[in-house]
C-alpha cells in the first residue's frame, strides 16, 4: 500500500507534524509513505516530495496580494507534483492545509477528480468553504454559509490589499472540491464538524479525528527549575502562552490586557514571539522565541503553573494538548474547538474577553495548586490525545475506504 500526503510544511509545525506522525505509521504497517510539502522541510523518515521553488512561492504570494488568487499559482510545480503522483500510483492520498503559497487548486482537483483515487482531507481550519480566510470568528462573518462577497478579511492572510475575488474563489472552490466523488472529510474538532455540515460540503463524508501528541516527549519533567533560574522568577506563578506566529487571533493583546492585572507574584511567559514583539512587552510578561526543541518546550510547559490560550479564534489547538501531556492544566477562552481539550479536572473554559473571568480562572488554579491537577491531565492526554492511538484511527478510514464497494 502507499500513502501519499500533500502538506503545506515538511515535519515541522502541527500539520507537518501530524503528517510526519501519520507516515511513520505507514511503514510501521509495511506502506510506503511519501510526504510532498512546500517549504519548511526538516529530516523525515518518509520520501520527500519538494513542491516548487522559492521563486514559486514568492510569485504565488504576488498573486495573492494583488489579485486575490490564493491556491491558483504554482501552476508549474503542481503539474510536476501530478506527474510525481502518477508515477508514485498510491493507494490513498491525504491532503492536509491546501493554502500556503504553494500548490494550484485547479489543476490539482483537475486531476484527483479523474484519478480515481480515495481523497482523505482534513480540515485544520475553515479555508476550504469560504472565499478568502481561514477563520472568520473574529469579524462575525457567516457568508460562507451560502456566498462570500465584498471580504471584510480582505487584507488578513492571505491577504489581497488590491482586488476582492472572494466571490470568485468561493464559486471555484465549491466547484472544484465536491467533485471529487471519493472525497472523505476529516475534521480535527467538532466545532469544526459542525462547520462543515453548515458549509457547500454538508453532502460529504465528515468525520472528527482529534489531533494526537507524541507523549514521550510531552510528559511532566522534573528538572523543571531551568525555565525560573534562568529568568530569575524561582518563586513567581507563571502563566504559560505558546503560539507560532502570534498573529492577532492567537490574542497577544489579551495577554497584554492580563498583565495590567497580575499580583506580585505572577508573571506571564510566551512563547513563539519574534523580536519586535519582545522588545514592546511589560516588565512582567518574559518573551521566549520560537524553538523547534520539542523537549525544550515540553520542560517549559512542566515549569509552568498554568497554560493559558487566549486564541481568539481556533479549530483545535495542539498547545492544550501538549500542555495537558505535560501535567499542566489549561484555561481557554470559548473559542472554536479549544474547549474540547480540557474537563472540569484539568482546567478552566472562560469567556472571550472577559479578563475578569481569566483572573478568577487564574486564582481558582492557584488556590487548588498544580500539583493536584498533574495526574488527571497527564490521565486524559493518555486517554484521548495519545499520537498513535490517535493516528490509528486514519488508518481505520484508510481501510474501510480502500475496501469499500464505491472506491473500487
């Protein structure tokens, strides 16, 4: 059998991740697995597939701000990815995010539609039913339940700051990605699920898988002094904030909001920012840049008190998860799939925006004390967010769809 995914960053960041994860399944099964990505690549146990060249890239992102054409440059390197697939012939192919400045929808669905080969696609967040943005919970937006126009995301990523084609690439979508007759959805959350069922694509397949961390990594560690010794904050609560980038719906402001109102003896430590952005920060909120060292950040999260995930909008954060691994209990605001992470045992859902919320959150952890959330988090990350446990589960998919009489 051969596996063939289609995914924006090679083993790196959580989609990349995820595919990485999915492929390292595959061989353990005796499958062949090739993994074909944009950019971003790191050493991968999987073929790697590279689409297109950075001149690619930069030209599909001139497209995209000029013209609004997201997902219709790299047109040369998404017929060579075709030819690449043909010759591969894989049995499954599993596209993951599909935006990202490196592949033409159009000739990509072109061909899957005459291929005959099941389609898996997990949806990481909401770009593939909408004209434009992969989240509209920001701006309240509910076009893409019946027809995107007149984009009030316009200039958010993938950000167009000329024309408005969302009407246009809403049609286009809709008509490229339901004629696919082996197509299967896979979504990460089931605020998400919902989404979908409400969206061009409620006639498909549809089914939530959550994502799954790897817990021999995110687990608690008890040299968990490093992270306060080298800050010098040894006797501080800190609150946790990891994001890669901080971009504004990951709610970098709510946190600045927070630190107006934190006790002497709390200080708030993010994770992920670039320069400009630590050089603005209160004197208690410590900027920390971003680290591929997943160990490194599984020993953050271990010296934390609380993790907290102030996204503004999300489908499924894979923070709270790796927080939860790490024996850290999570305060998330009501936002997307976040809330689906965490019960009652191992943290606290709060309202969007309400600060004063946030506090009370912070207080009621700090009174129970960490300690006694450490087992019940480790417990349910074991129970619901274990990677292969996880994973598995596409390969369940993947059988019943090879096996099933309208795939044959």
């Amino acid at each position: 059998m051969k596996l063939l995914q289609i995914v924006v960053e090679g083993n790196t960041g959580s989609t990349g991740v995820v595919a990485e994860s999915l492929g390292n399944i595959a061989m353990k099964m005796g499958w062949e697995s090739y993994i074909a990505h944009g950019r971003f690549s790191r050493a991968s146990n999987s073929v790697i597939i590279k689409i297109g060249r950075t001149i690619d890239i930069l030209w599909h992102g001139i497209e995209t701000r000029i013209f609004d054409r997201h997902g219709l440059g790299s047109r040369r390197a998404t017929k060579k990815l075709i030819s690449q697939i043909k010759q591969i012939k894989p049995d499954i192919i599993h596209l993951h995010h599909l935006h990202g400045y490196y592949i033409n929808i159009k000739f990509l669905f072109e061909y899957l539609k005459t291929s005959k080969i099941p389609i898996v696609w997990t949806f990481h967040d909401c770009w593939a039913f909408t004209g434009h943005c992969a989240y509209f919970d920001f701006v309240g937006c509910t076009k893409w339940q019946s027809e995107c126009f007149k984009c009030p995301q316009k200039t958010d990523y993938p950000a167009s700051f000329f024309l408005d084609r969302s009407n246009k690439n809403f049609h286009l979508k809709k008509l490229l990605f339901t004629s696919i007759p082996n197509l299967y959805i896979v979504t990460v959350s089931d605020w998400l699920n919902k989404l979908v069922y409400e969206s061009f694509f409620k006639g498909i397949k549809i089914k939530t898988i959550y994502n799954g961390t790897n817990l021999d990594i995110f687990k608690p560690y008890d040299n968990i002094d490093n992270l306060r010794e080298k800050y010098n904050i040894p006797n501080k609560f800190v609150i946790l904030g990891v994001a890669s980038p901080w971009v504004r719906r990951k709610g970098l402001s709510e946190f600045i909001k927070l630190s107006a109102c934190l006790k002497s003896d709390e200080v708030i430590v993010l994770v992920g920012l670039n320069f400009s952005q630590m050089k603005n920060l209160p004197s208690n909120i410590i900027g920390i840049s971003k680290t591929e060292n997943r160990q490194q950040l599984a020993e953050i999260y271990s010296s934390s008190d609380v993790f907290a995930n102030l996204t503004l909008e999300d489908n499924f954060p894979t923070t709270n998860i790796e927080a939860l691994a790490c024996g850290t209990p999570v305060i998330t605001y009501n936002t997307g799939g976040s809330p689906e992470a965490i019960c009652s045992k191992t943290g606290i859902v709060v309202d969007k925006y309400s600060i004063a919320s946030l506090i009370n959150a912070i207080d009621e952890i700090k009174r129970i004390g960490k300690v006694n959330y450490i087992a019940n988090c480790r417990k349910r990350a074991e129970t619901y967010f274990m990677s292969d446990k996880q994973y598995l589960n596409y390969f369940e998919l993947y059988k019943e769809i090879i096996n099933s009489n309208d795939c044959i």
